[in-house]
C-alpha cells in the first residue's frame, strides 16, 4: 500500500500565506494526480504552515475542512488529515465533518522535544475525543517521529503503542525526506502486531529493501517536482509496490 502525502500550500493565518484560491487549486490539482498515479490513499497536511503550531488555530480547521471536503468530490480513494505540529484533536474535528478514513499522530504516547515546542502525547485525550465526537478511523502513530528529539527508545515506544489504541505505525528518519534505518523498520515489525509504515525518505531506488519488513509507505517529498505531483513519479513507485504482496485492505473499517 501506498498512501501518497499532499502538502497544502500556505494557509490562511501562517506567515507565507499568499491566495486561498490558489491554495484550492493547488490542493484538488494534486490530488487528481495523486490518484491517477495510483496511489492507495491521501493524507493530507498542512505542509506550507511553517514554523509550526502546536495547537492550530480555528481559521487552519476551517480552510483544511473545506479543502478536503472539496477533495472527497473530486478523488475515490481514501483522505485522511495529520495537522502540523500534533495536532491530534484538530485533525479529529476535520476528520469528523469530512468523513476521513484515518489520521495521522506525530507523538501519540511519550513526549518529545521539537523545533516547535515540547511534544505531549496525545493518546488519552484523542481517545476521549474521538468517543465524545463518535469518531470512528484508522490512526496512524509515529514512532520516534521525525524532527524531534525522543526521551524515549525505541523499545519503549513499541512496548507501549498499543495502549494507545493505534493501528497503525509509522518509521521515519530523522527529517523530512530522509529514511529510517533498515534495522529500525526491522525491530518494530518483529516486535510489534500492528502493520508498519515506511513514513519517509522512500523512493525507487530504496522501496525494495524495506518491502521485507514494511506493510505500506507513506510518500510525500519523492513524488514532487517543486511543489506539483509528478503522476510519472507516482505511477513509477505504484508499479513497483503493486508487483509485490503489499496488500491495500487495511482500510477496510
């Protein structure tokens, strides 16, 4: 499986916004070619909001609900939202009114140190949530999530993330665009039962050695030339992971 990352443009509210329409255009553009490229699933973020918030504010909500209600008419695969900086709750609400099928959590248990701030788990409070919202997806959790400096191992988290009702995990490098060690893909899925996710750094040249220990990548930086989907790009790494065993159910809720 293959869920392809769309980066929202600026937003409204953060300092290199410009134009909501072309924000629009931009966001359902990119999501067609995602889709035609064959990717399984889109998450969607709110990539261009830089420096990030810990806690977005109403106006991120707003436009990202209505981008991605936009993008539910336009696309069939599945949508889901991860609002930057772990914004777990946000991404809740948006998930809510637009019918998503998963999320995203940057530190879902553990806390961390970021360039945006101290890291709170967000498990216990996003399981309340999504129960007082009658909230009902997939999420993916981060494990040693990238960008951030971890006061736990790596160990701790696999230990401990089921607890934190996730169904998902996901490996990453420590930046954007740079991939986890193939040992540490390795470890969490022979310690874990939940499927893991390559969240970083994949691209032709590299997928086929994580194909051993990961059940799906998540793909953002490679697919891009600038700031526009190449479908040439999408298509390339889709053909590699439809001749393999991954299998795209997962999303079956």
């Amino acid at each position: 499986m293959i869920i392809g990352v769309l980066h929202l443009k600026p937003l409204p509210g953060s300092p290199r916004y410009t134009s909501f329409e072309e924000v629009e255009a931009h966001s359902l553009r990119n999501a067609r070619r995602l889709e035609e490229g064959g990717v399984d699933a889109i998450l969607v973020e709110n990539y261009g909001d830089l420096p990030y918030l810990e806690k977005v504010g109403a106006e991120t909500v707003a436009c990202m609900t209505a981008l991605l209600k936009d993008m539910r008419n336009e696309v069939s695969v599945p949508v889901g939202v991860n609002v930057l900086r772990n914004d777990s709750i946000s991404a809740s609400a948006i998930a809510r009114a637009v019918k998503a099928e998963f999320i995203r959590v940057n530190q879902t248990i553990f806390p961390s140190a970021s360039p945006e701030g101290f890291l709170s788990p967000q498990s216990a409070v996003l399981a309340r949530y999504m129960r007082q919202i009658d909230l009902k997806v997939k999420i993916f959790a981060d494990v040693m999530v990238k960008h951030a400096v971890h006061l736990a191992g790596i160990e701790d988290y696999l230990e401990n993330i089921e607890r934190a009702f996730a169904d998902f995990i996901v490996v990453t490098g420590t930046s954007t665009g740079k991939p986890p060690g193939i040992e540490d893909v390795k470890i969490v899925k022979e310690r874990s039962h939940l499927p893991v996710f390559v969240g970083s750094g994949v691209n032709p040249e590299n997928i086929e050695k994580f194909m051993e220990y990961a059940d799906g990548f998540i793909v953002g930086t490679y697919f891009k030339d600038g700031e526009e989907v190449s479908v040439d790009k999408v298509r390339k790494l889709c053909i590699l992971i439809s001749e393999s065993e991954l299998n795209p159910s997962f999303f079956e809720l």
